[in-house]
C-alpha cells in the first residue's frame, strides 16, 4: 500500500460503510462486533472493496448507537478490545482493505472523562469551558441561552440542578465541545495520532460543518423558506457551516500529513452548496466530502444530471475527487426511496416522508441502475452495507424496538433511523440469518423480516441475476478498467431522459430514465447491465456499461 505520487487510492475508491452494530456478530450476544467483521474480511474481499468505513467503535453509553464517545482511546467492550482492532486493521490490509474509522469531534457523550469533570466543578469552572455552558435568560435564568434547537427533536440546550444550561445539537447525552478551546484542538490531534499510529488509513468526520460556533451565540434567524427549493443560507449561520471550521481541518491535514500511506479524511459536512461543499476540500484542507446531494436527488435525469455536473464543476476547481453515495445509517435505504412511483427530491434538515405504495420490485430496478451509474462516474463512491444485497429499508419495526434517539426526542412523532440498521443476513432459511453464530445467547437487536431469507448472501452467491453478483461484477470491472475512478467524463447526445456519458479509453455507461425503450448507440460489447438487453434494447430504469 505504497503511496503513488498522481493517483492516490482515496481519489478512486469504492469505500464500503461498515455500521458495526448490525454488520457480524462474533460473540453471540445480538450485537455486531470486530470478531464478526474479522470473520467477514474474505467477504468484503470477493465483494472487491477497496476502504472500510466503520461507525463509533469507541467506547460508548450507546444514546446515540456509538456516536456519543465516552472515550476516543478505548473500543466499547460491545465491539471488541484495542487489540482487537489492531488485529481487524492488519487482517485487512492483508487483504488489500483500508479502514477508516469515525470520528466525532463536534461532541462528547456525557460520561466522557471531561464533561463529568465540567459537572463536577460546578459553573464557572475552567472545566466547563471546554463545553458551551451558559446561564439562562429570564429572570431565574430559566429558558434556554438561545432559541437553537437539537437535530434529534426539542432545544439545543438541557439545564443542570446548578443551573447552568449546557448545548446540545443533538441528544442531551451528546455535550457539545467547545472549538475556541486550545484543549480541544490538542486532546483531537492526540486522538487522531493514536489511531494513525495504530494502522488506520484514514477517518470519516461527523458533523464536520458543526464545530464551529458563533461566540456570541445569537438567536437562529427566522428560518428561510425551504419549502420552495429555496436554498438555506448557511454562511452566516450561527454554528453550522462557518468559515472558521476550515482552521482546525487545515491543522488536522498536517497531522495526516506526518504519517506515511496516503492517510485521508472524508468529511460529512452539510453545506448548501457544491461551492460551500468544495471548500472543505481545497488544497491544504481535508481529501474529500461526501456529495450528500447525488443521494438527496430524486430519481429524475435532469435533477441527477444537474447535481453530477455542479459536483464536478466545483470540486474539479479545487482539484478534489467527487464521492458518491446513495445510502448511509442515517437515511432510507436507496432500493425503498426508489420504491415509489414519484421519488421525491429531499430536503435537507426535514423529515423525509414519501407518499405514494411502496413497489420493491421497482425500487430494486431502479437501484441496480444506480448502481452502475454511480460506480461509472468519476471520483469515489460509498456502499453502505446491505446496499449490495438490495435490502429494503424495514419500515415497520414494532415500536417497542426503536432504539433510535430520534423516536423519543420527537415525541414519537418520527420512527428515526433504525429501518436502515437492521443486522444483515448472511445465510440460513430463518433469522438471524448468519449474522450470530448458532450458539448465539441472544437475538439481533433489531428484529429481521422473515423474507430476507432471499436476500442473504448464501441465497444470491452465484446467482447472476443477483444484486449481490451485479456489485461483485462492477466492482470487478471497476478496478480492471482504468476508464472508472477518477477522471472526467463527457455527456453524450440522448433523447430526452436518458443519460449517456463517455470515460476515457472508450467506456461508456448509459441509463434510461425515460418511460419509453431506448435503442442502445453503437458499441462493441456490454460490459454489464443492470438488467436484460434484448436486441440492443434498455428498457426503462435500466443502465448498461458498454464497450465503444
Ligand atoms: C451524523 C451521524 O451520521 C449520525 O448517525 C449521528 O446521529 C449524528 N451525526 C450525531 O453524531
């Protein structure tokens, strides 16, 4: 895993989200672990994975399934051991997989070693500036120091018996740190040389767009009409997106920068547009930023045709490679969002609610054209487990199972995120469909559909009509063809809905977005495509990888 000095792999590379908790569960406890991901290697190898993207492994009271950290330095005793994830990072680069782990700077949980010291120290205390305590307003300072509200539901703020109230942009449990403190930048510098140190290659960054905050902490504005496709105004917001963020990315650049290996940030960083998105990825800065906008977009060609060329337009400016992604823990799995007839587009930072029957077969089509579109065009893309099986978003969990904070914080108004997190099936005819081993003492933590049993990896290994056999093909062909990866791309004349561009060296990838059949243009072979082609014909929410 040398370095290369014109291509380094993190501008090419198919990064495959590991959400630990529900991906193998080694020790039979229900609960997906580092001994379960270990077994799976071999797996995620023949899947042809370059990077592995892990979810909080730290050490975690799990309000937040793992991203509310108690400690950076330790791994939860649910996952594993330190020496467990030392062991799980040399097995993979054995295999020629990078890990990359999560990071969580923009807050602690609240058993962090810090924030029980703040709370100990009573207010005032230098021990809380390293957090944004402030009194209340009104005369017992009894409301909250400003109007910001939490992203899981209610305020941003929760008050102590002492009185002080403390932030939040998340669950209570989720103390927000302080970035005007020299303590924080130092403690993350430290936490990011012990992993460096450790083997890792690289770290995903959470909330990168929040760590700043205006120091004044004024009101939120009255909030900017999004409803009409209005963009919200992030930069001058009071602590989303602020240009001060970009001091401690340049600081941490010049860490990664003291290890050998192409070591490499992707930041998730929300900004409202491709430029304020491009800017975490200058030169100096971080490597590169999920492109949440491909994912956001709905299933129609000029929207996703507009998203791919603002993308390129800007982060070829700053001589960035574009990431793709169309699933992540946090939203609904791709195949159920395409599921219904009309996909809307969504809005960020509101509740995405499709209306309209859910047609699995449909969405699953339109997934697997996707698929090879997103793997076809230039830069990296993202896999988030499951994705490669197809899995639908569980979208009626009981109740009595939601462990996501969001469920309660919105007064269960929300069901949260936990559809697209139930454990994945490896094999068998009834859960837990491989995911713990036979003698497990427990069962998955969320509950798997009995109909899964036709999506397990057994059940689509060798099948080509597979989803499972469509990735391991394109991913194949991905690596073999030095057209794919980074690079350009050139549009190709199409009849309305359709989308037809050109790699280099002759590769071209077309998808028909059109309800109406479509005529492949002259080629020489097909490579792959998402569907059957009879007579040169792509029928409709179908793509194809051809040879020209
Ligand atoms: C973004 C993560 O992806 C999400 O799962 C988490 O709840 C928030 N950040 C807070 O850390």
């Amino acid at each position: 895993m040398s370095s290369t000095t014109h291509s380094p792999w993190w501008r090419s590379a198919v990064i495959y989200q590991v959400y630990i908790r529900s991906f193998a569960d080694g020790d039979g406890d229900g609960v997906g672990d580092i001994a379960g991901l270990r077994s799976r290697l071999p797996y995620l190898k023949s899947l042809g994975v370059d990077a592995l993207w892990i979810n909080p492994w730290y050490k975690s009271p799990m309000a937040d399934g793992g991203y509310d950290v108690a400690d950076f330095r330790a791994i939860d005793p649910l996952f594993g051991t330190v020496a467990d994830a030392e062991q799980l990072i040399a097995e993979a680069h054995e295999h020629g997989i990078r890990i990359i782990p999560d990071i969580v700077p923009n807050h602690t949980s609240d058993e962090h070693a810090w924030f029980q010291a703040a709370l100990d120290a009573g207010p005032g205390s230098p021990e809380r500036e390293r957090y944004v305590f402030r009194p209340g307003r009104g005369p017992d300072g009894a409301a909250p120091p400003n109007n910001w509200v939490s992203c899981f539901g209610g305020p941003a703020w929760t008050r102590l018996p002492d009185g002080d109230w403390y932030l939040h942009l998340y669950a209570p449990e989720q103390p927000d740190l302080n970035w005007q403190h020299p303590d924080v930048h130092a403690e993350f510098e430290s936490i990011l040389r012990f992993w460096f140190d450790r083997g890792v290659d690289g770290f995903r960054i959470d909330v990168a767009h929040g760590l700043a905050k205006d120091p004044e902490l004024p009101d939120l504005p009255p909030r900017p009409d999004t409803a009409h496709g209005q963009p919200l105004h992030h930069a001058q917001h009071p602590h989303w997106d602020r240009d001060e963020v970009h001091d401690i990315y340049r600081a941490w650049r010049k860490v990664a920068d003291e290890f050998d290996g192409d070591r490499a940030f992707v930041a998730e960083a929300w900004a409202d547009t491709p430029e304020r998105l491009a800017a975490y990825v200058r030169p100096g800065g971080l490597h590169t930023a999920f492109n949440f906008d491909f994912l956001m977009a709905s299933w129609d060609p000029k929207d996703l045709r507009t998203v791919i060329d603002d993308s390129l337009a800007m982060l070829s400016g700053v001589s960035a490679p574009a990431t793709w992604v169309l699933s992540n823990h946090d939203v609904m799995r791709h195949t159920s969002r395409y599921a219904r007839k009309t996909v809307a587009r969504w809005v960020p930072n509101q509740r995405y609610q499709p209306e309209g029957t859910v047609d699995l077969d449909l969405g699953t089509r339109r997934a697997r054209a996707a698929a090879l579109l997103m793997l076809a065009l230039p830069g990296g893309a993202y896999v988030y487990q499951g994705d490669e099986l197809g899995l639908p978003e569980v979208e009626d969990l009981p109740e009595s199972v939601l462990e996501d904070p969001i469920w309660e914080r919105s007064g269960h108004t929300d069901r949260g995120r936990d559809g697209c997190r139930v454990p994945i099936p490896w094999s068998g005819q009834a859960a837990p469909f491989g995911f713990s081993p036979e003698d497990a003492y427990a069962a998955p933590w969320l509950p798997q559909p009995a109909n899964w049993k036709q999506l397990t990896v057994e059940a689509q290994t060798g099948d080509e009509t597979s989803m499972l056999e469509l990735y391991r093909t394109a991913l194949r062909l991905r690596r073999e063809n030095p057209a794919l990866g980074d690079g350009t791309m050139t549009w190709l004349d199409a009849p309305a809905g359709v989308l037809a561009f050109r790699r280099d060296a002759g590769f071209v990838c077309v998808v028909n977005l059109s309800g109406e059949a479509y005529q492949l243009p002259d080629h020489s072979s097909v490579l792959l495509a998402s569907g059957p082609i009879e007579d040169g014909v792509l029928t409709t929410d179908q793509a194809a990888w051809l040879t020209v």
